[in-house]
C-alpha cells in the first residue's frame, strides 16, 4: 500500500509541474494532480488494519 500512495503521490505532484507548463487543459491536469494526492492521503487511512 505504501508504494501505491507514493507512486501516487510523486505523480500529483509531477502532474502540479506539468499543468504549470501547458498551453490547454491547464485546470484538468492540475485538478487531476489534486485528486492523485487526496488519494494518496486517503487509501493508507480507509485501509488501515487499526480500528479506533
């Protein structure tokens, strides 16, 4: 799980890097960087084995 979210994570930021450098799409892709990193955060935490 710990590679997914860092692959997950590495990538929304790549995708921040890359809408700054587009001439279309521009939100799409830095909206899409948005959610590969909210995901990132989220599924180590909905698929932890600690229950609280």
């Amino acid at each position: 799980m710990f590679i997914i979210s860092l692959l997950l994570f590495l990538g929304g930021m790549a995708l921040f890097g890359v809408a700054l450098n587009l001439e279309a799409f521009q939100g799409l892709v830095f909206t899409a960087g948005i959610l590969a990193i909210c995901l990132a955060m989220a599924l180590p935490m909905h698929f932890s084995k600690t229950s609280r």
